[in-house]
C-alpha cells in the first residue's frame, strides 16, 4: 500500500523545515511528511557556504522602499524573537552570532541619497545610529584608515546584525519538531530523489526514486530551483523561466571588520552590492562579495542539475530574447563583463580589490585568499508573460498545493513564508484543522 500523509513537504532547506515546525507546533494536522534529497537538511542554498548568513531586517538593504522595507523587518523580525527564544532555552546553541551592521555611503552623491534614506527610515528602525566619518571610525577602524580626508562619508549602523548558519537552523527546526510531536506521524525521508509528482482525485500522489509512492491530501514544495521545474510538471508554472545567478566570495586571511559593512546599491542591478561579512563561528574571517555571473545549473556545484536547468529554462524564445534585454543594458552587461574578470585566478582577486578598498582602503592582496566553494546560486524567476526579471521571493498557490521559489531574502523571511503557508494549508482542508494563529503571533509577531 502507499504511505498517505495529509501533508507533504519536497525538499527541505530552512523554508520547509520553518513550515514542518510550525505545522507541528501550531496546527492540529496528525501526519506530515518530508522529503529530502540529501543526508540532512539545508544542504543546497541554505547551507552556511552558500549565502551570506545575514538576516535581511531592510535597515541596510538600499535598494529596498520604505514599504518593502517595513515588511521584510515585519518578517525578519519573526525569524528574529526565534532566535532569542532558542538562545533563552538553549544557550549551548551556537548557530548563530550577533554583530554590529552597518550601510557604508561613499562620495557625496551617496552621502545625499544615505541622508534622505535616514530621514525616512530612522522612526522604522529604533536602534538604527547615524555616523560620520569619527563614529564610523570608532566603530570599523579600517573602514577610515587612509582614506582620503576629503571623500565624504556617511553610515546608518545597527547593532542587530543577525549572522546565521541557516543549515544549521534548518537541522533545529526539524529537531525542535522530532522533540515534540506528541501524538503525530512525522516521517522524515532522507536521500530521497522524486521521480514523478501527479494530481489524483485526493491530493497528490509522489513517485520516489526507491519505487515507493508517496500519497498526501496536500503539497508543499519548498525546492530552491527545482521548485519549477516540479511546478511544471504538473502544469503549472509555464510562464516562469529560470535565470540563475552564482555568487562568489573571497575572505580575508586576518581579522579586518568587526561586523557587517553593505555598500550602497547600484540602480538597476538585481544583485547586492559588494559587503563584508564576518562569518557566523569566526569573527576573525570576513567574507567579501559577492560576484555575480549566470550559470547553467539549478544547485551550485551539482553538474547532474545542468540538465535540469535546461528543462526548466524550456529553450523558449521569450526566455532568450529577456535575457538579451538584460545583457544589452549598458549598467548590466558593465556590471557582469566586470564580474567576469573576478573570477579569473590570481587576476580576479587583484582586481576585485578595487571593489573591496570602497569599504577597507587600506586593504592588501595578501590580506583576502578566493573562498573555496564559498557562494551559492539564486533562482531568478523571468516571467515570460510580462517579459521582466522578477525578484524578491515567488510564490504558486492552486490545487492543495503550494509552490515556492524563494531567493534572498526567502531565508530571512522563512518563518513568516511559513506562517502565510499555514493559513493556506488550513484553508485547503476547509475547517478540517485549526491553526492556532494567536500563539504563534503572541510568540513571533511583537
């Protein structure tokens, strides 16, 4: 017979293993099950290596609005009050650390835009200081050191600069769960490939590559880039391309920062501005980055998934001729010809020291060494409908089944994309189950 559950999650990065946690905490669902390709969870974007650790609250993020901004803090701050009740509850977890943060302006073009930022945004962000060129030097020391005198500067700094091994959080959640489950069927299917999802009358019916078939009454895929390409499988999701942007970080071979520094946004570009980041178990090693470049595969380093990027990327015209769009801009196709001679050998760290001496100017070549398999990829969706780059996280929700494709910040906002699953789930069972929706504000929404 076929194992039935009535909820099934694909795949489990810290989006998944978020919904698996509030599911069993905040519902009254009795059989969940989730599937995983890998070992352990959040081995793919999630993984400490893949990203930059950072939880996204929008205070240093410039290329986010006002609105925007307030709700991804809304957001953030969900993943954050977890995060304080793990450390109240369990002190010896060491996944995550706390450093100062802050946006570096440049140059009295960005000094300006910085100012009008800070009148906007200072009543949103209450712990959020504005510092000049002394402060600045107070708090990151290298940042002033040999700098021009005369180059204006400026800098909204923080001191809840949240560093995080989303893996590592990925695996908490799933054991916070395991830990209380009470009275329901959880099941955990590790090194588990899917070989075919289909609609059946009840929900939805998965083929395993074992030959085991998996029923449920609704599904969840949280699968990075492979999302789509099970979205349309099913026939959903024809619209959507995939654009898959690697990034790529150096890191320093000496303590240089003492927390994070993000510079400002560059217009039109989807991808972060160059910043350094110490790493969440070593404050002594920050990274810098990233480069941005395409790739033809849906996980970094997996070349088995070069294949399946073509089959989600469809060879289709519209496809092609958004990308043409892009590469013929004169602000992208500068950016991505720059960020091709990064990843040269010894060349690309010569020349992106010109990037990182915009933060540290006093910086040395021998100060930073290429991270080996540090950086991950970024699904970008390309609607083909209305012919535009997409960003920001991306949602599909039809049948009893959900559908998310969640690049930066989807980890930042994990939490808060379960709390918005959850309700749909419910709504999918039609008063069957109830979600104790007040609980968990009461715990995440402050």
């Amino acid at each position: 017979m076929n194992k039935s559950y009535e909820v099934l999650i694909i795949w489990w990065g810290v989006s998944g293993t978020a919904l698996l946690y509030t599911l069993n905490k905040f519902t009254n669902i009795k059989s969940i099950a989730l599937i995983e390709k890998y070992e352990k969870p959040g081995l793919v974007n999630s993984k400490s290596t893949n990203n930059s650790q950072t939880l996204h609250s929008g205070d240093i993020e410039t290329n986010y609005t006002f609105e925007k901004a307030k709700k991804v803090k809304r957001k953030a701050d969900m993943l954050k009050w977890y995060l304080e009740e793990v450390k109240k509850n369990n002190p010896g977890e060491q996944f995550f650390s706390v450093y100062n943060k802050m946006i570096l302006a440049v140059g009295e073009t960005e000094v300006n835009k910085l100012e009008e930022r800070w009148t906007q945004f200072q009543t949103l962000y209450p712990t959020l200081k504005r510092l000049k060129a002394a402060q600045i030097a107070e708090v990151e020391p290298l940042v002033m050191e040999r700098r021009n005198p005369h180059e204006k500067v400026l800098a909204l700094s923080s001191p809840e600069g949240y560093t995080i091994d989303y893996g590592a959080l990925s695996q908490n959640f799933v054991a916070e769960t395991m830990e209380n489950k009470k009275d329901k069927t959880i099941d955990l299917m590790y090194n588990t490939l899917i070989e075919k999802v289909t609609k059946t009358t009840e929900g939805y019916s998965v083929l395993t590559s074992s030959g085991e078939m998996i029923d449920c009454k609704v599904l969840i895929v949280s699968a990075g880039g492979h999302t789509p390409l099970i979205a349309q499988s099913l026939g959903y999701a024809k619209n959507y391309s995939i654009l898959s942007v690697a990034g790529t970080f150096f890191k320093s071979t000496k303590k240089l920062l003492n927390g994070k520094v993000y510079t400002m946004q560059m217009e039109k570009l989807p991808f972060a501005a160059v910043h350094g980041d110490p790493d969440v178990y070593n404050a002594d090693e920050t990274r810098f980055g990233p480069t941005a470049k395409g790739i033809f595969m849906l996980e970094r380093y997996n070349y088995k998934s070069i294949w399946e990027y073509f089959q989600v990327f469809g060879f289709r015209w519209r496809a092609f001729k958004i990308i043409f769009q892009l590469a013929t801009d004169k602000i992208i196709w500068a950016f991505l010809f720059k960020n091709f001679w990064f990843e040269l050998p010894y060349l690309g760290k010569r020349l992106f020291m010109t990037e990182i001496k915009k933060i540290i100017p006093s910086i040395e070549a021998d100060d930073i060494i290429p991270g080996y398999k540090l950086g991950g990829t970024r699904p970008q969706i390309l609607n083909l409908d209305t012919m535009e780059l997409e960003m920001g996280e991306a949602k599909i929700i039809w049948d009893k089944v959900i559908f998310n494709i969640t690049p930066s910040p989807g980890a930042t906002t994990c939490l808060a994309n379960a709390y918005e699953d959850v309700q749909s789930v419910i709504n999918f069972f039609g008063g069957e189950y109830e979600f104790q929706k007040d609980e968990f504000e009461k715990l995440y929404v402050k």
